[in-house]
C-alpha cells in the first residue's frame, strides 16, 4: 500500500474530508488535493508527511514504509542472548514466579 492510499484510507476511517484533514495538519486544501492525486512518494516533504502523520495519529514511519518493510531491529545471537538474560532478571525482580527458585 503506497502513502496516498494509507491516508486516504486513515482520513476515511476518521469520516473527514480532504479538506477537514487539511485543515487538522495546517496544509493548505488546494496543495493536499494536489499531493494526493499523485501516486508519486516524493510529491510530499518531510514537514507535510509530518503534520498529516500527526492529524491521522499515526507515525511517519507508518505512512513511507511499504508493507513489506519493517521497523525491526536485525540482533545477533549474542544480542538476542544478553537480552534475553536481562529481561529474566526483570522478571524476577517484579514478579514472584512460581516453581522457580
């Protein structure tokens, strides 16, 4: 799903116009119209994707990213181990766990 479709799709969700969203992210009806008639990504800057991610609440992050993308941080075996070992401690510290001693 490309970025104008998420918007679309979230301003719908919302049941506002294009001008009500327009008028939410501060962005000028004529120019939403004209960005979102385009299918092209960089017909919008960063301070606009900004302002609509925010009326939409939802992140930028959200808007660029294609499904198939992801926020996900790559770990390593060693990573996912120290993590693995300090959300333990986190455990015990904050619950007592039954069986386990």
């Amino acid at each position: 799903m490309n970025i104008t479709t998420k918007i679309h799709d979230l301003r719908k969700q919302k049941g506002w116009s294009v001008a009500k969203l327009a008028r939410e992210c501060g962005v000028p009806t004529v120019s939403l119209r004209a960005m979102l008639s385009r299918d092209n990504p960089n017909s919008y800057n960063v301070k606009t994707l900004s302002r609509l991610a925010k009326a939409l609440g939802v992140s930028v992050s959200y808007l660029t990213l294609d499904d198939e993308e992801t926020l996900k941080t790559k770990l390593t075996p060693i990573q996912k181990k120290e993590l693995m070992a300090q959300f333990d401690v986190l455990l015990h510290n904050y619950f007592d766990i039954e069986g386990d001693k």
